[in-house]
C-alpha cells in the first residue's frame, strides 16, 4: 500500500490542508477559516475535524497514512506546548502534541508555520540549495524562520526565529506579543493599515492600499515606501547579525512587492556593513501558500526517516 501524510497549515485567518503522497502528489487538500475566534475546545474539535476528513480522502484513494506534519502561528516549546499564540490566543497553553497524538495514533510533527515556511522554500521554493538564509512571511502577522549551515535554527528553546517581533521602533505601537514597536506592527496586513491611517489615508485593508497604489496614488504609494523602510532596518539587522546568502520575502503583502522593496533594500544599504549587504539576495518566495505544507511534508517525512521520491 502506498503511503501519504497529512499536513495541515493553522494560522490566524486560515486553515489549510493536504494530503500529500510520497511523490509529491497532492491527493487531497482543505481550505477553511481558521478556528482562531473558537473557544479551545471548538478550535481543537475542527482542527481534528480537518485531519479527519484528509486522512479519509488519502485512505479512500487506496493510501496508508503515515504521519501528521502541523505548521501553528505562535510560539511552539520544543515538545508541542503552544505557548503563547498572538493569532491563536484561543489555543494558548494546548499540549497539541500529546492532543493530536491521543486522537490519531499516528506521528505528529509540528513547528511554528513560518519554521514550516521556512523549510518548505529551502527545499523546493526560492531558498533550493542555500544553506545560510532568512524567511519573513508578511500576513495577518509576521512570521520569521532562519536556516544556518543548512538546518532550522529553532535557539535552546525551540522559539528562535520571530524576526517579525525584532524592535524596529523602541517607543512604537504596542504589538499583540506585549511589547512595542515589533517589525509585525508596522508591515502585518493590519499594520500597514494603521500606517496608511496615520499618514492620512483611510483603507480598510492592505489590499485596498495596494489597489491604489497600483492606480498611482502617490499617498498610497509613499505608505508603502515607509513601512518599507522599517523592514529594511529589521533587514539590516539580520545582515549585521547573520550574513544570510538569502532573505527570502512571503506572505500575501509580498504581492506589493514594487511598492516597498525598493525603500526596504535602501534602507537595508545604508544601514549594514557593507560586505555582506553587497553579497545577500533578497528575493520573493516560490511556493506561495503551499510553502508551509512542503515544509511540514519535509519536517514529518524526514522525523520517520522516509525519504521522498
Ligand atoms: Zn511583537
């Protein structure tokens, strides 16, 4: 009997799945509005629910399920503690590991959805072969994941990685996290639109802004411009600290791409050292919405020691 996993993709606004044969072959895949406003108990019954229902559409098609691969917006322990979820506040505290391990009796791996983004793009997206690179996912929130030597950093205590609560402005707007001035809360979805406000312009979402600024609405446009400068210091930083080969850039604000990068790459230039800002490519990520299912493919396949076709 051939086998598949399930991997499923948990974060503030969406819930999305597949069921993925060992060849790569999407067998099945689910797409619904994240649990996040459920209470705990309701969020983790269609979390359930949700890999339920793939596991029966990969075994109706003649598959074996292997594993489970699971990619959560928040701050993971190393043994499947979310620990704190500024997306997920709802979930905070679960033990999904122990959760998800009783309801299925199948291998469970998870790690934080911008970890799973993160490999997914090192192993077939925009990071292919780049062994010293960072990932930033511009969403609902900002995720970060960094990959050194050719493995995921994940720090002493599985939490490394949250380039998107860097401090970009030590007096700035209070972040959902408990501190102030957090990358998320200038270039998130939700924060673009606060800036959009402050500078004058009432949108009620960040793809508004970009529709104008797609127009050619200067005001729109120079919204984008400055909150691009703020991802270029947290980009700086990551140079100084890191020396990536890659910053790789994801999330659907990624799609205004014309409209920050360049005051983002700027501002990154001006603020480095100078040679390893020269050497580091920033690029946009390949595998859009699919690059945190690849990642939880990769991350539960290489757990049982399959390797994948
Ligand atoms: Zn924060």
């Amino acid at each position: 009997m051939k086998g598949f996993f399930v991997v499923i993709d948990l974060g503030g606004t969406n819930l999305r799945g597949a069921a993925i044969d060992l060849k790569g072959n999407f067998l099945a895949r689910s797409s619904s509005p994240s649990p996040a406003p459920l209470p705990k108990r309701e969020g983790m019954v269609k979390l359930r629910e949700e890999i339920e229902g793939l596991l029966e559409r990969g075994f109706s098609q003649g598959y074996k399920p292997l594993g489970i691969g699971l990619g959560i917006a928040g701050v993971l322990s190393r043994d499947g503690v979310l620990t704190q979820s500024p997306n997920l506040q709802n979930l905070a505290g679960v033990h999904l590991n122990e959760e998800l391990d009783d309801s299925f009796s199948l291998p469970v791996k998870m790690d934080n959805d911008a970890n799973m983004y993160t490999i997914g793009e090192g192993w077939r997206g925009a990071a292919q072969g780049v062994k010293d690179f960072c990932c930033l996912t511009l969403g609902t929130g900002v995720g970060g994941g960094i990959v050194m030597g050719g493995e995921l950093y994940r720090g002493a205590y599985g939490t490394a990685g949250e380039i998107g609560h860097m401090v970009i402005d030590e007096d700035g707007l209070p972040c959902y996290c408990g501190n102030r001035g957090c990358l998320e809360t200038y270039i998130s979805a939700s924060g673009i639109v606060k800036k959009a406000a402050e500078l004058g312009r009432k949108v009620d979402s960040s793809y508004e802004l970009y529709e104008a600024a797609h127009r050619g609405d200067r005001l729109a446009q120079e919204v984008f411009g400055e909150i691009g400068r703020y991802l270029g210091v947290c980009m700086a930083n990551l140079v100084n600290m890191l020396s990536p080969a890659m910053i790789v850039l994801g999330g659907k604000v990624s799609g205004a791409w014309d409209y920050f990068v360049p005051s983002a790459l700027e501002e990154m230039k001006r603020r480095a050292f100078r040679y390893p800002v020269e050497r580091v490519e920033v690029v946009k990520g390949m595998l859009g919405d699919d690059a945190a299912l690849w990642g939880c493919t990769y991350l539960v396949s290489q757990d049982l020691g399959i390797n994948l076709e």
